[in-house]
C-alpha cells in the first residue's frame, strides 16, 4: 500500500469473513474501503485524447451510464421466505449471500443482477443478507461472502466463493439451467 493512503477498517457486525485473508492482495478491497476517496499519489490523470500526462493528486473519476438503469436489483430472501422461494422453486435458483459491509460484495451484486436479467425464465436469482439470516446462512456452511450458491429441485448443487468474474458464474449456472 502506498505510502499516505488511509482507509478506515470497518467493524464487522457479523462472525462471518469476507472470502480474502488479510494476506491475499484483494483483502484491502473488502476490508478497507473508504467512505470517501482519498487523493492518492499513484493516481494518473488523462487528457481528452486518452493518453498520460503524468500523476496528479486529487483527481476524481466517475462513471455514469446514461440511458439506462446501472443496476438491476436483485430481490432479497429471508428466513421466513426461503422455503417458498428457493427450496420450492420449479427453476434454478441462484442466491447471493452477503452483508453491507462487504466490499466484494458489492462488486458481485451488479454481476448478479445481470446474470437475473439475462436468465430471466431460466433462473431465478435471490440476495440472502447473512447478518440478518444467520441461521439460514449456517445451516448451508457460509463462512465467507460473497458465497453465491445455486440450488436445483430443493438442492444445494454448488457454490462459488467470492468476487469472481461473470465468465466464472456463468460456467456454474450453465450447467444447470435448462437450454
């Protein structure tokens, strides 16, 4: 980390982990991420044509998409509801278990919501919040999030650990989604 960058690390409400050990490098992603973007002195500016100009301090980028929503929520599941949604569902269904505090969860929960608009009839996709679930995050072994998880005919069939790339969702939902 370079030198002068402070990130406040937030207080976990909730005994399970994020999916990075502090030695793994995208630790500080779910741990450490700032409220506020601090000016960095690794931070590169770009003029209009694209190319470098140097390091600046203070630069802030933003990103918008115009024309169309950014994101796609995906509904949430809770205790009361799982037996109905998931369990009883005649499609696959896809459940996200996170918390508000996860940084790499935040990252996978656009990814989600894509995949729910791209399967739409094939699979259903569910945010299961594990601070407030807890017993239904235990009862199938989440011990780090992001853990998403795909259920078929009322059965766990696998899961996947982290912020992974959409290629690596897709790979898993394929293999149970009807073609």
């Amino acid at each position: 980390m370079a030198a002068g960058l402070a990130f406040p690390v937030p207080v976990a409400s909730s005994p399970l982990a994020c999916a990075s050990s502090p030695a793994h490098p995208a630790h500080r992603i779910c741990c450490a991420i700032p409220s506020t973007v601090k000016s960095s002195p690794l931070r590169a500016t770009t003029g209009l044509s694209g190319n470098r100009r140097g390091t600046g301090r203070g630069a802030s980028v933003v990103c918008a998409v115009q024309g169309q929503d950014a994101t796609i929520q995906v509904p949430d599941v809770t205790k009361s509801t799982w037996q109905s949604l998931v369990i009883e569902s005649e499609l696959p269904v896809l459940v996200e278990f996170w918390a508000s505090w996860c940084g790499p969860c935040k990252m996978i929960d656009p990814v989600v919501g894509k995949l729910s608009k791209d399967y739409e009839g094939k699979l259903k996709c569910y945010k299961l919040n594990t601070d407030e679930n807890l017993d239904t995050a235990s009862q199938y072994g989440v011990r780090s999030i992001p853990t998403l998880m795909i259920f078929k005919n009322g059965e766990k069939k696998d899961s996947v650990i982290g912020a992974v790339p959409e290629s690596t969702l897709v790979t898993c939902i394929e293999k149970f989604v009807e073609r």
